[in-house]
C-alpha cells in the first residue's frame, strides 16, 4: 500500500522535478539532488536525516552541478560520481553529457567537486542544445562505470541515439573525455 502525496519540496516558480536520491557514506541521511525546471535557479538539494520522512529546505548547488537528470553513484574509491546533461549556459559543456565527481561533504557544503568531466559531446542542431540526457549509470565490482544517455553522436545524425561511455576510474584521473 502506497500513503498519500505529500509534497516535500516547493519553491515558488522553480517547478522542482526529477529528483535523484542518493544515501550517505554511513547511510544515516538522504540527499535529494533536484533540477530546477524554470532555469532561474541552479539544480536544488535537500537532506533528511530519518530517512525521507523529513526533507531540509532545498538549496542551490554550484554551478558544476547545475544540470538536469542527475543520476549518482559511489566509485570504489568512496567518492561519487554523478552524471547529467549540463544546463549552465555559461559553461563550455552547456547542452552535453557531463559527470561531476566529488564526496558526500561537497555535498552537504555544496561545494564545487573535485572536477566536472564532458563524457559525451552531443551534436545539437539549433533549439536542441537540451535533447540529451536521460542518463543511466552503473559501477561495476571491478570499478568500470557505465554511463548511458541518448543524444545525437555526430554531426551528420538526424536523430538522437543510446550511447554509452564505459571507462575505469583511472581513466577519469587521467583526464579521460568520451566523444
């Protein structure tokens, strides 16, 4: 059985949506990573400490994360690795499939990260610099990272397609860009 709709989170014109949930090292609380959908603000976060019963005001995040669609998961190393299709129009990655890695801390400080890394370069024909990024992501027992998204691969497609960039943490240490 389901309980009713409760909202959570509601900031006047920022039309919150597609939120990200993502546990704490330790597991004692819950980030909610947002996208604002109005574009004024930047991507939201919340926390909980009881496990969602409760949320924290939303906040803004740094601009490294501003985005839609984040999807968030732990590397091997502790660090979280968060992909999403980068909306800061001031950004050389604006329209395209982006990762950001970083700790649970820059989180909760809303720090910039560690680094932003462009995994995928999407061939946006005018008006459609924001067709992209649906993104699926997966890390793998060995440390391998599979992250999925559609956009268009090159310039000559018509259409958008599923890809996928697939690397090892080392690989993003050495400064690795899928295109």
């Amino acid at each position: 059985t389901w309980s009713g709709t409760e909202i959570v989170a509601d900031i006047p014109g920022a039309k919150l949506c597609e939120p990200w949930i993502i546990s704490s090292p330790d597991g004692s609380e819950l980030a909610c990573l947002m996208r604002a959908n109005n574009r004024e603000f930047s991507s939201m976060i919340m926390f909980s400490e009881d496990g969602g019963v409760t949320w924290s005001e939303p906040l803004e995040l740094p601009e490294t994360l501003k985005g839609d669609r984040h999807i968030a998961r732990y590397l091997s190393d502790g660090r979280i690795l968060a992909v999403f299709r980068d909306v800061n129009t001031t950004g050389p990655t604006y329209g395209h499939f982006v990762g950001w890695v970083g700790t649970w801390d820059d989180l909760k400080t809303r720090s910039p990260g560690q680094y932003r890394l462009k995994l995928m370069h999407h061939f946006a024909t005018q008006g459609k610099q924001l067709d992209c990024g649906y993104p699926g992501l997966e890390v793998f027992a060995d440390g391998a990272v599979l992250a999925t998204t559609y956009l268009r691969y090159k310039p000559q497609d018509q259409c958008n397609s599923v890809v996928c960039a697939r690397f090892k943490r080392s690989e993003i240490e050495q400064g690795m860009t899928a295109e």
